[in-house]
C-alpha cells in the first residue's frame, strides 16, 4: 500500500472516487459506480490518513457537492453549477495531500491533464442528463399510465424516475429510495405520480 502514499496516486484515485459517486448520483445504474466511488474512497482516506492534509482543502472538496446536487435538481441553470463544483474539486483536490508541510505536493503537468479530463467528462455526462431530462416526449403520456421504471432519485414530494429510457420529475405520497422499481398511477402534466412497485421480479 506504499503507492497509495505517494500524493500524485492519491490525487487521482481521490478525484476517480468523487467522479464515480457524481456519475452515481446523477444517472441511476447497477450499483456498480456505486461500489467503485466506494473503492476509490476508502483508498484516499488511507492515503488521507497517512499524510498531512490541509483541512480548507478538505473543506473545498465538501463544497463542490452543493454545487453539483443543483446542477442536477435545476438542469436550466447546470452550466454555472457545474462550473463551480469542478473549481472546487479540482481546486480541493489538488491541493489536500501536504506530505512535509508543502503547500502543494502534485505535480503541476498531471494537475492540469486531470483537471482537463474531469471538466470534459462532468459536462458531457451532466449535458447528456440534462438533454434527457428537458427533452419533450413524441409519444401520448397518458400510455406512461401503469409503466413500470425506476427512481433515479430518492422520491417523495418530488424526485427524479426513469421510464422508458426517460427522465422524468416524479412525486409520491411515500418515501421510494433511489433506486428502488416504481410504477406510474398518474400524471399531472410532465411531473409523474408514482408508487414503489412491490411486484417487481
């Protein structure tokens, strides 16, 4: 485990970990993202733990976590959202591991590339999610009456459903966990009213 120490390693599994667990919010999977956003973690914080850290970096990297929960909420106002939850990820990240007392430990060439890799990859898969979740359906809506979909979100008086390969703002009179199969009863509009499906196989 001594490669984990070295703060360049650290730095990269640290922003895999962050980027896994936004892509897992932000789209509903497998668990598989899930499990890997955990992976990664649990591998920085040893590496956290063995190094000296800056704490208002530590701080940084918390605050890009707002940022990118509204860009998701709000897919009309994800552009400026996005762009401050990568300031501070990035801003977070490169600076948290302090080996020594140094102010910063990464290496400026492998500092930039990720920073480029990160901001391509979260606005292409945020621009992906909101295209779907803005997109006006061709299909009658009532026929989404009685579907069978899954939460994207946690769903109670509003949330996130996947149906037919579509996002869609969904509210029920029950907490459903993100997750979990739910079935359409309604529609108000474009907001789908749902209950959690307790016939799935």
């Amino acid at each position: 485990m001594e490669f984990l120490l070295n703060p360049n390693v650290a730095y990269v599994i640290l922003l895999l970990g962050v980027l896994f667990a936004f892509f897992s919010a932000s789209t509903p999977g497998t668990g598989i993202g899930e499990l890997a956003a955990l992976f990664c973690l649990v591998l920085a914080g040893y590496a956290a733990y063995n190094l000296s850290i800056h704490w208002w970096a530590l701080l940084l990297l918390a605050l890009s976590v707002p940022p990118f929960v509204f860009a998701v909420r709000y897919p009309s106002k994800w552009l400026p959202y996005l762009g401050i939850c990568i300031l501070f990820l990035v801003s977070g990240s490169m600076f948290l591991f302090a080996p020594n007392g140094v102010l910063i430990s990464v290496n400026p060439v492998l500092a930039l590339t990720t920073s480029v890799i990160v901001s391509v990859a979260m606005w292409y898969v945020l621009r992906q999610f909101v295209d779907v979740a803005t997109r006006h359906p061709a299909h009658d809506l009532n026929m989404l009456v009685g579907e069978v979909g899954t939460a994207a979100s946690d769903v109670f008086k509003e949330g996130t459903v996947q149906v037919r390969g579509e996002l869609w703002s969904a509210r029920s009179d029950v907490n459903i966990p993100s997750g979990s199969a739910v079935r359409v009863i309604a529609r108000e509009g474009f907001l789908l009213i749902v209950e959690k499906n307790n016939h799935s196989s």
